[in-house]
C-alpha cells in the first residue's frame, strides 16, 4: 500500500472536523494527536513529532478538536481551549472514528496530546480502554482529566520540559493517580514549548519509542500490557 495523504471533512460529535491523515505503507499502529491551548492541526511541534511516527512506521492523525467559528470565539477569549469535556467527547469520537476509517481499522491507537489536549487524551484513553493502547503528553495538564485518571490503564508517558516548574509539579501529582504504567520524562534545559536546541526532538524520539513498543505489541482481540511493578 503506498503512502495515503488526506486532509479530510470528518462529521463527528454533532459538527465537522478538519483532519491531517498520513498513513505508510504497512502501519503499525496510529496516533491521533490533540492539540493544546490555542493551537491547531497546523502546530509545527506537533507535525515534527507526527512526521517523526511517519518515519518510524506510524500513521497520523491531526485533527482540529474546534470549529472554525469556536476557533475565532476562543482567539478571543480563552474559553474553549479549557472545556475539556467539550474536547474529550470529540476526541472521543475521532477515536471510533479511526477504529472504522478504512486505512487504520484494525491498527492499535495512541493518543498525543500537548496542554490541555492531554487531558482529552487521557479521558479518552479512559473512556476507550479496548481501543486506545497508550498515550503521550507533551507540555500537558493531566490533572484536567480529574477522576478519569484513575481509570486510564494504557502505559501514559509525560513528558515536560525542566524549566516548565509549575507543570512539572502538576504532571507529578497526576501521574500517582494514573491506573496504570506512568513514566514522566523531564526534558534537560526545556521551557513549556520546547523551543530550545534539540528539546523537540528529544520529544519525538521519546514519543516515537513510546508508540513503537505498545502499539506494536497490542494485536487486536489481545490485553494491553499489564502494569510494570
């Protein structure tokens, strides 16, 4: 199968999305990113790391999680970027949604998500626990996802850059209410949005070798990996 490239309409949760898709040749698995305050498909971050998962054998998916209308209304005003129940339920249903896309069904699904999009991604990952396999935070606010902390069971890795302090703490304290396997990863001389020399790609590698191993282990109709102790 050659390189599939789409941007594409996707009707979910009541309104239309906009999508980047990318899948290689044999995919072994699918990331589906959601993006964090203010941002969008079109992040530079976020298309480096995804570009990174397309090299290493993983299809991508960058969607916006906002209309084009909420997009304008939250440049204004700040508000749509934290209704994360708002940005779950239609992460949550691009999930499904990339579970019966023909090009990535069957394949195990990660989730990415930067700011406050790792907290939608860990609500879905909780809300999804036969289809989502792990999830990536970069720079995130898993302690948005409140409660549904303790019931994401996926291997999560957190990663955040060493002069993000206030983020660091917070990624800590989530990570002790997370159900199952948690790494946090502290990106040497990083700010939030790691825009120092080398810090994104630090990120990748990371988020790359994160995805290889669970998605490549999760077969479907197969556990995720248990917890390490």
């Amino acid at each position: 199968m050659p390189v599939i490239e789409d941007s594409l309409p996707i009707p979910v949760a009541g309104v239309v999305l906009a999508a980047d898709v990318v899948v290689p040749e044999s995919p072994q698995g699918v990331v589906l990113f959601a993006h964090g305050s203010g941002s969008s498909r079109h992040s530079p971050r976020n298309r480096y790391v995804a570009s990174e998962l397309q090299r290493a054998g993983l299809a991508t998916v960058l969607a916006d999680l906002l209309i084009e209308r909420e997009e304008r209304l939250d440049a204004r005003t700040g508000e749509l970027r934290f209704d994360i129940g708002l940005l779950a339920r239609r992460l949550t249903a691009l999930t499904d949604w990339v579970a019966g896309h023909e090009p990535t069904a069957g394949l195990a699904v990660g989730l990415f998500g930067a700011s406050t999009g790792a907290a939608a991604a860990l609500i879905a990952a909780a809300q999804r626990p036969a289809d989502v396999a792990a999830v990536v935070s970069r720079g995130g606010r898993p302690d948005l996802a409140g409660e549904f902390l303790q019931a994401v069971r996926q291997p999560t890795l957190l990663i955040v850059g060493e002069r993000d302090e206030i983020v660091i703490d917070l990624n800590r304290r989530a990570m002790t209410q997370l159900g199952g396997e948690a790494r946090l990863e502290i990106v040497p001389g990083a700010s939030h949005l790691f825009e120092e020399p080398g810090a994104l790609e630090l990120v990748a590698r990371l988020a790359r070798d994160w995805f290889v191993t669970y998605l490549r282990r999760m077969q479907p109709g197969s556990e995720h990996p248990e917890a390490e102790t």
